[in-house]
DNA sequence: TATGAATGAGACTTCATTCAT
DNA sequence: CATGAATGAAGTCTCATTCAT
C-alpha cells in the first residue's frame, strides 16, 4: 500500500462516515487526499471498490476488538467487555469513523451484516448459560439488540451520554 | 392535497424508503406516481421541499400513534403499548415505510429527532417512577435506546422474529 | 421528433460518418447540434442508442432505394439500376454520409448487415436466371462483391473517378 | 527490436486489428503483452509511433507478397496469383491480422493506401494488354475494386466462402 | 532498459431544476 | 394545473502520457 493509497483510504473514510457513502463524489475524496482523482480509479477500480477496501480494513479491525470479548473465559468479564466496547471505540476517531461508516453503510445499503454478529451472540448465551440466566439465547438477543440502539444513539445524538447508560447497564448485568 | 399531490408522495415514500434520498431521482418519482417531473416541482419546489412534506406527513402519522401511548394513565399499560409499538407498525405497509424513511433520513441527513422523543421519555419516565424503579431515568433511557435497537433490527434484518424479543420483554417488565 | 432530435441525429450522421462513431464525442455531437449535452441522452438513453436511432433512419432509406431495384421486372433494368445504385445515391450529400456510417460502423463493430442484402440477392439471382446466365447465382454473389468494393472506394479514395468504373460494368452485362 | 518491442507489437497488431485503434487502449496492449504501459512509450513515442510500426510492417509484408505477383511474367500467371492472393493470406493469421488492420485504419482514418496498388495496377494493365483484352485499364481497375470488395467479404462476413468465388473468378478470367 | 505510480484532460452519463406551451 | 423538452453542473470513469525509481 503506498503512501498515497493510504491517504485516499483515510480521506474517504472519513467523508463516507461523516457525509455517506452516495453523497461524497470521488472528486471530494480526490481533493482530500490531495491526489488526482484518476488515482482512485487506478488503485481501487471504482468507487464501491474503494467502499470495499474500507470495509475491509474495518473488518478487520473489528475481529480483533470481538477476539477479545469471544475470547474471554470468564462470563461476567466477556459481558462487561461487550458493554464497555463502544468506550475502547470511542477513544480513536479512526474508530468512530469505521464504526460510522459500518452503520451508515447499513441503512444506505440495508445490509445487516448478520454473520459478523454470530461469534459474539454464541459468546454472550454462553456466558448467559453460565451465569444460569433463565433464557440465555434471548437475553444475548436483548443485548446485541441493546447495543445497536446504544451504537445508534452514540453515533447520531449529539449530547448522548453514553458513559452513564454503560454504568446503569453494567450494574443491572452486576459485572 | 390533490391526488396527484398524493401520488408524488407515496411514490416518494416508498422510493425514499426503499432506496434513500440520495439515491433517488426526481425522475424515477415522477415515474412511480404516473406524474411529469416538473409537477414535482410545481407542487413541493424542489427535491428538499417533497422531504419535509413527507417528514411533516411522518410526524403526524408518529403524533398519533405516540399520543395514545403518552395519555396511557396506567403505567403498565403505558410501557407494554411502547414496547409492542412495532407491532402495531408492522400491520400496515405504508407505516413500515414511514419508519423506515425516519430511520433512513436520521442516517443519511445525521439528524436524531430528539424533540419527538421528550414526550415519551417524559412519560416513560413517569411511569418507571409510578411503579417504584430505583432509577426511572435511566430505566426510561435504556428502554429509548432498546427500542432504537428493535427498530434497526426489525427494518434492517429480513429474518429478524421481533415478536418474540418483545414477549421477553413484556416479561422482563412485567408488562 | 422535435426540432432538436433532428438537429442531434443530424449533427451525429455528419461527425459519425466524417470521423467515425468512436472518435466522435458526444459533447462534439451537442455543440454541433446547437444543444445541451444532456439532451442527447434524453432522447436516445445514451450514445449507443444515438446510433441505433441513426442506423434505424438509413434502413429506412436504403429501404426505399433497394425496393425499387427488386421489385423491377426486367432483369437488365434491374441489374442496371443496382450497378447505378451509387450515382442515385451520390447525388444527397446525407445519403452519402448515411452509407458512409454504414460501412464505418462494419469496420468499427465489425457487423456485416448480410440479412439487408438478402433480397438484393436473391432478386439478382432471378435476373441473371432469366437472362441465361450459365451460373446466376455465383454471378449475383460477384456483382454484390464488386459492388461492395465499389463502395469502399467511392468513399475512400479521393479521386476515385466512380462513372468511368459504372459504364464500364454496364458495358460488361450489356445493360 | 528487443523481445519486448516485439510483444508489444504482436499484442498491439491483435487488438488494434481486433478492435480497432481507437476501442484500444494503450492499457490494454500493455497487458497482452505482458509489459508496463511505460515501455510502449518509452520505444514507441506515443500510441500513433505504435501504430506506425506496426503499418511499416505490414507495408514489408504487402512487399513480399505483392513482390511475387508484380514480377510474375505471364499475364494468366500474375492475373491467377493475384485472384489468389487472399489463399495464400488466409493460411496466416498474423498475415490475416495484418490485413484486417490495413482494413480497418482505412475507414477508421479515411485514408486508401493509393500508393501501395499502383504497382500492381500497373503490372494488371500490363498483363491485361498481352492479353489483348480491350481495355486493359478499366479491367485492371475492375479486378482492383472486386478484390476489395472480397477482402471486405473475406474480413467481415463470418460465413464468406471465398474460395468458390475464387474459383468463379479464375474460370472469367481463364487463368 | 523497464516498471508502475501518478496525472489531467476529457469521455459518457445523471440529475435537479427551469420554462414554454 | 400539468406536461415534457431543455439545460448545466456535477458525477463516475477512461486513457494517453509523464516521471521517479
């Protein structure tokens, strides 16, 4: 990836996280990144091809925040990483600008990418499963469901607090 | 309102909904609803003009349907008319559109309609109070945020089974 | 056809058949034609269909030329008009650019409009029949192949002196 | 010429004569050759240098070939060689691609190659005076338009079978 | 000699909007 | 009120060509 690829990535990932994907024309992009806008064409084939290789990166990025909650042994511990995730996120703008673009790509486009979801849901009915929770496949749906409307609200209310709906979350799941 | 006022309208609903502001042209609109394009025009002034419409159209839709769930004395009944909200929705095609394009415009447009909730948050929380919640607030909030959440996945999921996450909820509550 | 459709499908005849279909650009076309480009596109749906729309209106005329040389009764008559067929035509400046389009679209897309010829055929086949031809098939097969040759020189070579050539055949099939 | 500028050329002979010139891309030519664009202009100059070449050479081999015919002494001879020529052709698919190219930059850049046929006219009108055809000029100048017309045939026509024109030729001309 | 990243002009096309009828 | 022809700006994309390495 040459110096230049990565500055188009940048440029339009931001774009298409703040302004959408339809409504940032190559040429904005092309202006941002400081580069001809034949380039983008030239590296990335299209503009989906360049969607692509932003979802990909976020993709990527991603596996390795959920490796850490699938990955935790212990059940409380896995939930409260779950909750607290959007705070790992929130704390790097590039971040925030995958995570925007993973949503807005989703209402644009209406794709729920449900497969990325299933390692994370089978981690939370486990760990809901050893903590004796009475319906632990509905209770992961409840919170996976949960974090979609917290994602949406971190993401588009301006003066949403977040920090304080993660705390009254982690004491009702007491983690 | 004419009827080829409300043949521009619904055409545009549904084609907002279904493919996004951006995405869709005036043109198509005026295809749908059997209507020149410069009609269009004519009656809304220009592409923004026929959003409000629709949007002003939405709210009344939502004032309604909000009403009977605010005016609900009985606090019990207030929170499991809010919590089955959906699916009083998902009885009617042109409603699913309505919400839809809500959703849609508040991820393409990153406006959070925050003044159309006060009055459900207000209720909600004055129900939560009523039936003795330690924090009716952030009960209140978390339901809010819960439901942003069913929204996106009864909209964005084909395979999504809302009806049984909502009867674990009424459970939850005990609604 | 409005005033304007004339003038695009006039302006693309000249510059398709001057400078051929590929190097011809579609903003060349509009300013020729004294219209917007985007006029272009809202007739015709795109360059392809511009050309369709121009092929289509020289199958019309060919239509017309090709109908009163088969449907001749004499056979010296019609083999004298077919061997003339370029003198009629060389005397409408736009007929000649049609038939110019014509041969620069075989070469450019490589289509040889054998069904068109069909007829011609078949009618010189009949002629050189009633006049005792020892072979009348493979005769009208040569004549069809001069005539495309002719053709091509006629419109390729500058100084190409096409009546010299014309009596000269009429001399041969003694017509 | 390196083995390089001969892949360049063999690829760029393929497609311009495939294709056409201008549906070419300089890309395109690169790729078939297994080169980087760059050296096409590094030995070529730009992508006219390129076509240049590549009609030199055809123009070397039109030499050959014609040379045979040109110094042919018996008039029926030279008369069959040339009503042969597309045999010998046609057993070459370079020499086809050579051939289709010189076709195809006719039209497509209006010139006719004038030059490069006096020699043969020449050698015709000869042989048609030993014959003691009539006029010997006008004969010569008739098998030149037919054969251009037959290589158009043998070029465009997909199901063509010039051999049994061929043959009807060589029984007129007695050769 | 050879590569391939980079450019800039221009190609085709879409679209919101205007306007004569 | 209603049409649909017409426009012009902007969008995506292609391509010959240059240049640093």
């Amino acid at each position: 990836m040459t110096e230049k690829q990565e500055k188009i990535i940048t440029a339009a990932l931001e774009l298409f996280a703040e302004e959408g994907y339809r409504s940032t024309s190559t040429s904005k992009v092309a202006k941002r990144a400081g580069v001809s806008e034949g380039l983008i064409f030239r590296h990335f084939t299209n503009k989906d091809g360049l969607l692509d290789a932003i979802i990909k990166m976020g993709e990527e990025q991603a596996k390795a925040l959920f490796a850490d909650i699938v990955l935790e042994p212990d059940p409380k511990e896995l939930i409260r990483k779950y909750i607290e995730l959007f705070i790992t996120v929130s704390k790097d703008q590039e971040a925030i600008n995958f995570w925007k673009l993973q949503f807005k790509i989703k209402w644009e486009l209406e794709i729920y990418g449900e497969h990325k979801m299933e390692a994370i849901k089978g981690a939370l009915i486990n760990a809901f499963e050893k903590l004796r929770y009475n319906h632990p496949e509905q209770e992961a749906n409840l919170l996976l469901t949960l974090m979609d409307g917290l994602a949406t609200r971190f993401i588009l209310q301006q003066q949403f607090d977040m920090s304080e709906t993660i705390e009254f979350l982690k004491q009702k799941y007491k983690v």
